[in-house]
C-alpha cells in the first residue's frame, strides 16, 4: 500500500498530464482512495512533524513534539476537507469527485510538508509549492472536465483554496490556542 502511495505521488509530481488521465479511468471508491492514500499521507506529515520537534530541536520536548503534530494534524485533515468542501460549493460538482481532485492535488503540499518537517534547514524548499498550480492545470482538463475558456479561473481559486485552506487552519489553531505556538 505504502509502495502505491509513493508511487502515485512522484507520478502526480513528475509527469502530472500522465497521471491524471491514468487517475481519470482508475474506478475507485471514495472509502477506498481516502483509506489508501489521503489518509496515511496526513498520517506520514504529521508523524514528521512529531519526528522533526523531537529531533531536529537542541533540547529533547515531548510535549512540544505532540503539539506540532497536532498542530499539523487538525490542519492538514482539516484543509484537506475544507478545501474540497469549497470548490464543491463554488463549482458545483461532485463532493467525492472534488474530494479525490483534492487530494491528489495536495500531494506535493503533502510531500512538501514531510521534507520540510524533517530538514527545516531546507526552507527556500517552499517556494515549490507553486508547481501545484501546475498540478491543478493539468487535472483541470482531464480529471475535472473543465472547459478551456474557464481553465484559468478554475486553476486559480482551486490552487489558492488547496494551499490557503490548511495555512488558514494552522494559523487559526495557533491564534486560538497559544500552547500551540512555540
């Protein structure tokens, strides 16, 4: 299972016209794709973020180690429902359809946020966040039927609501419940 997970998600980040055609004809259920891929990647970004509190910090803190991860947690389960939740109400589709686009989408965030939560030192990594932008243009057509003249608007507010979603989440989080802050 891990090993399809790995593999789906470098095929979505290195050739993503390949991918969302071949994700387009894959028939999978809702329960299945949420069990075998959304799932343990919120899983594996928030076991990072427990693991890299614990030791990438001068000083051994348990308690701020669970704070990040539920930290990371609530916001990236949070986004990720949230998001999909958004675009089904602006664009008017289908829930389970938007909540796999979504999910798929976030790959990159997912990966992103397991790297960085390990190596902080690798910061200016961020700044690929914006290839999702590219994701989302190539599953516009394909995955989501969207039409041309409309391609642009879509990639844009869809784009901006995976990305902002769970930033929005954390900050939130932290505002709200400033043990979690540190």
């Amino acid at each position: 299972m891990y090993k399809e997970i790995f593999r789906w998600v470098i095929a979505i980040i290195s050739q993503p016209a390949k991918a969302w055609v071949l994700l387009a004809k894959k028939g999978e259920k809702q329960e299945e794709f949420l069990s075998r891929f959304v799932y343990p990647l919120i899983g594996f970004v928030t076991v990072a973020a427990f693991l890299g509190v614990l030791f990438t910090r001068k000083e051994f803190d348990l308690e701020l180690a669970l704070k990040s991860s539920i930290r990371t947690l609530v916001s990236s389960f949070g986004g990720f429902y949230l998001g999909a939740y958004l675009m089904n109400e602006i664009w008017q589709g289908i829930f389970k359809r938007w909540l796999r686009f979504v999910g798929y989408s976030s790959s990159l965030m997912f990966a992103l946020n397991i790297a960085l939560m390990l190596l902080p030192e690798f910061f200016f990594l961020r700044i690929f966040i914006l290839y999702t932008f590219y994701i989302v243009w190539e599953g516009a057509g394909p995955y989501m039927g969207v039409e041309e003249k409309i391609r642009l608007k879509f990639v844009g507010f869809t784009t901006a609501i995976i990305l902002l979603t769970p930033a929005v989440i954390e900050i939130l989080l932290s505002m709200l419940m400033p043990g979690l802050s540190f």
